[in-house]
C-alpha cells in the first residue's frame, strides 16, 4: 500500500469503529470502487490496536475503578456500581465469543457479499431509529444496569458477527430499548468493545504468526497512529453530541449507505 491509502484506511477504520455506522460497510468502497488490493492481515491487526487504544485511553479513569472493585469483589464479594459494571462488561461477552467461535467459518464464507452487508446496514439502522424513537417516549430513563439489561446487551451483541450490522450501534440500540440513558448506553457499549476487539486482534494474530509475508513497519505504524486519533476524536464528538442530535442523524446515514452499498 502506499501512503495515500493507509492514510484512507485508517481514517475509516478510526471513524467508523465506534459510530453505530457499521465500519465493515465503509471498507468495502476502497477495494470494490477504487480496486485497492487487500490490506493485509497485519494492517487489520495494526488498526484494531489503534482503536482500541483510543477506547482504552478515553475511559481509562473508568477501567482503572472498574478494575480494582472487580478484584475487590472477588475477595468480599460485594458489588459496588464499578464493580457490577466490570462483571457485566465480562458476561455481556460470553454470548458473541460462543457465536464468533461456532459460527465463524459460516459467516466467512456465506455472509460477506455487498449484497448482505447493504440488508443489514438498512435493516439496523432501522431499527437503531425505533430504538431511538421509543427511548425519547420513556418518562425515565435509567442510570443504573442490571443483569437482564447485560444479558439482553450480550445477546443483541452477538448479531454484530454478520458483516454491516455495527457492534456499537447494536449494543446502543439493545441499550436505549431496554431504557437506559444516552451515557449509561454509550458507556457500556464502548465498554463491551474492549474484549471483543482484544479477542479479535489475537485471532488475526494467531493466524498473522503463521504468515510469511514481509511487513512493512512505517506503513503499519502510521495506520496505527491515524487510527488511534481519529478514534479518539470521534469517541469525544459522538458522546458530546449525542444528546443533543440524537441517532436520527446516523439512521439517515445508514438508510444512505445501504442504498450506495445496492448500487454496487
């Protein structure tokens, strides 16, 4: 790759991981519109450790609470709200890592088509707007988690395995459905990105350790830099605005990109 296109990649990559837009969906439109070659699986390793650095960063004084109670509560077994949030953040993964490890290979080879991915993209973005729309009709809204709602987040998470879905915007919908504020619903499912991306990362791993392919350093370091940033900033931006824009921004968005993604 040369420079211009590690920049684009990872420009995507960052602003797209977080955003409930479903960042596989934009990464089609550099290999099937411009016929870029594939990036390799050493840059995909490269520019999940970027956004996950700026999620780990951004909430860093979270994880750090979040730690010590978790470890605090395995010895006295009480649960503060910190606490809680770490067991839940922990469980919430269990259902989309049984999913990623039994349905792995079906998802690979059978939904991976523009034509899937555009379905999806619409079909979600669809319903984050229903999710949207009934949270502005609730009286009160909650501050709190419980064990349902992680349960119900988890679960939801797991659809995000087929391509075009949006893990983010598939927690956050599951989230503001089942009542829970804007930054209650932002939070947690920011929060439950950090193992999944952990465990993904090390799978691509895995196999990059078995690759015989040349690396080329300068390019991975600066996918990774520009990821890292522009997740960063749209972290900060989307949770700033949120409240004030709501997702109806996004949904039109995705009703959009599933239409471009049909053109194709």
């Amino acid at each position: 790759m040369d420079i211009f296109q590690t920049i684009v990649l990872a420009l995507i990559q960052g602003l797209t991981e977080f955003l409930p837009i479903s960042s596989s969906a934009h990464l089609l439109f550099p290999s099937k519109v411009l016929n870029w070659p594939d990036q390799g699986l050493a840059f995909d390793v490269v520019l999940h450790l970027g956004t996950l650095s700026a999620i780990v960063y951004y909430y860093r004084c979270s994880l750090l609470s979040m730690s010590n109670d978790f470890f605090h509560s395995l010895s006295t077994r009480q649960l503060t709200a910190d606490a809680k949030l770490a067991w839940g953040v922990l469980l919430g993964t269990i259902p989309v890592g049984l999913v990623g490890l039994l349905f792995k290979d079906f998802i690979e080879i059978n939904l991976r088509s523009i034509e899937v991915v555009a379905y999806t993209t619409i079909i979600f973005g669809l319903l984050l707007g229903l999710s949207d729309w009934i949270h502005h009709k609730k009286d009160k809204l909650r501050e709190m988690i419980t064990w349902r709602d992680v349960v119900i987040i988890g679960l939801f998470q797991a659809i995000a395995l087929v391509p075009g879905t949006s893990r983010s915007g598939i927690t956050i919908t599951a989230a503001l459905l089942l009542g829970l504020s804007y930054k209650l619903s932002l939070k947690f499912a920011f929060l439950l990105s950090i193992p999944v991306i952990i465990l993904s990362t090390m799978f691509m791993a895995m196999d990059l350790a078995s690759s015989v392919n040349a690396v080329d350093w300068p390019s991975l370091l600066l996918g990774f830099v520009i990821a890292a940033i522009a997740a960063y900033a749209t972290i900060s931006m989307f949770i700033r605005l949120v409240d004030k824009v709501g997702m109806l921004p996004f949904v039109l968005y995705r009703l959009f990109l599933g239409g471009l993604l049909f053109l194709l």
